[in-house]
C-alpha cells in the first residue's frame, strides 16, 4: 500500500467515531497495541527533544525501506506514534520525505490536541524526516 491509501484508511477509521473521546480512546487502544521498546534502546540518543512527555523512536533499514519502532509514557503519544508509525513503516526513505502527511489534519488532531501535544507531533514528524533523510544520504554514499 501507498503512504496515501494508508492514510486514507486512517481517515476512514476515525470519520466513523463522531465524538471526539471516542477518537482519543482509539489512540489510546493503538498506543496500548504497540509493543513496548527493549531497556537498551530507551536511551537520551532514541529520546525525542519537543514532547512534553518521554518518547523514544529508533528506525531500522531493511531492503531500502525503513522501518520504526516507539514507545512512550503517555497513552495518548504512544497512539499519535503508533498512527504515523502505521503510515511511513515500509516506505523508502524517499516516500517518507515526500509524503505530505494529510491525515493529521483530516482526522481532526492537529485542532484536538494540545499546544505541548502539538509540538510534540511536529517533533515526531521531524525526526522521522531526519532518521530518512539520513538512511537516503547512506544509500546515496
């Protein structure tokens, strides 16, 4: 699938929930579906800086596709992770820095969270940029 199509779906997903608790107890049951990182990768390199909570993110290269893994001690971070972890995973690091990442806005979160919660969804996209931009800069090397 597509990063769009997997958007689309998540769209879709949330278009079905009116209220919006019922949009973050779906983040929330996401974030608890994520399996949690092991102990030697919670470390101040994995942390990403901007979340007003602990989040870490490591990225692995597979076959010219990335692939990310997070953990967070905020359910609600863990959710908002696991949802961009769910639409870049399996792209290459080219597809991840071209995606324009709609679907943030079409759900409705950008609007819904808080200006901590929000700076911390610009920090995650970021380091996901960062993380392909530099497995693109070693593929090209």
């Amino acid at each position: 699938m597509t990063i769009n199509e997997i958007q689309d779906e998540v769209i879709e997903e949330f278009s079905e929930l009116e209220d919006w608790m019922d949009r973050y107890q779906l983040l929330i049951s996401l974030g608890e579906e994520q399996e949690p990182l092991p102990e030697s990768e919670k470390t101040e390199q994995n942390l990403i800086d901007g979340c007003q909570s602990r989040l870490w993110l490591c990225c692995d290269e597979k076959d010219g596709k990335l692939y990310y893994r997070a953990e967070s001690d905020a359910l609600i971070v863990k959710g908002i992770i696991t949802l961009l972890i769910r639409v870049l995973n399996g792209h290459t690091p080219q597809e991840i820095l071209d995606a324009d990442l709609y679907f943030i806005d079409r759900v409705g979160l950008s609007e819904h969270l808080s200006p901590t919660r929000s700076n911390g969804l610009l920090s995650m996209k970021k380091q996901m940029r960062m993380y392909a931009l530099a497995y693109k800069t070693k593929q090209e090397g």
